[in-house]
C-alpha cells in the first residue's frame, strides 16, 4: 500500500524539484524581436539575446515534454524508475541554459543524478527501499527548492512556459 504512495510521490518530486513539468507554449518567445526599437544597435541586440532565449525555450520545452512522459512511463513500470529519471536528467542536461540561470539549470541536473542514483537497484515494493528513496527526495528538495523557483520564473518570464505541477493519479 506504501508503494501506492511512495511511486507518485518520487515522480511528483522528480517533476517539482529536478524537471519542472510544463503547462504552457513557447510559442510567445519571439515577441522581443519583433517590437519596434529607435536605434538599429538596439534592435541588433535584442534581436540577438530574443533568438538565444528562442533557442534555449525551444530546448527547454523538449525536455520538459520529455519528462512529462518519462514520468507517465515511470508511473506504469516503477521499476524502471531509476533509468527512466537518467534519460530525462539528460536530455535536461543536453540544454544549453542562459548564464542568467546556468547554476541554477546544474543544481537541477545534479539533483536529477542524486535521485536516478538513488534509486538504481531499489525495490520500491519493499518498506526499506520506499524508505531510502524518501529520505533522498527529503534531501534533493531541500537543496533544489530555490532553483527550481528560479528555473520556473526564467521560463515564465522568458519563455511563456506556465511551469505547473504534474498531476498523478
């Protein structure tokens, strides 16, 4: 009965503290290079750093997407949770953050790793590995909880993606 808990809960901390799941589109991320500018320079300038966050939004948002359904396909096989937290902490690592969130887009790389180790090899149907895993996720919040608001804010402000929690059943 603990597993019905314990598995929702890592999927739902691994989307809320490590991968922040998406409700929105990026499809807004050009506006900035679009509006009029008074000096040439100025728009040169804006165009450039629209066109990185364009680039870096549309990265953002396939691996958020990724990581929407690598938490569905860890919620119908848990015991492939540990692989499953690796492939989404790498695609999340194959983006290139902006500097402005670069330490911040790490810790939530690092804390992917921290979880996907931590569960390698547990079996989350026994009240032993529910318990390790529980203590990890205890750990990773409490040192991801500020990156994690700062990646979400980033990507609100930057990118138009509505950050939201994932749903589990």
């Amino acid at each position: 009965m603990r597993l019905r808990t314990l598995v929702p809960a890592t999927l739902s901390a691994a989307a809320l503290l490590v991968l922040p799941a998406c409700g929105g589109s990026s499809d807004d991320t050009g506006s900035a290079a679009t509006s009029s500018s008074s000096s040439s320079a100025a728009a040169t300038t804006g165009s450039s750093a629209a066109a990185d966050d364009s680039e870096f939004c549309q990265q953002a948002q396939a691996a958020l997407d990724a990581n929407n359904q690598a938490v569905t396909d860890a919620q119908s096989d848990p015991s492939q949770l540990s692989s499953i937290l690796t492939q989404a902490t790498d695609q999340l690592e194959a983006v290139t953050p902006p500097e402005a969130i670069a330490g911040d887009w790490q810790t939530l790389v690092d804390a992917g790793r921290q979880l996907a180790d931590a569960t390698a090899g547990v079996d989350l149907t026994t009240p032993e590995g529910q318990q390790q895993v529980a203590g990890t996720l205890q750990q990773i919040g409490a040192t991801v909880e500020p990156a994690s608001a700062n990646v979400q804010s980033y990507l609100s402000e930057n990118c138009g993606i509505a950050t939201t929690p994932t749903a589990t059943s």
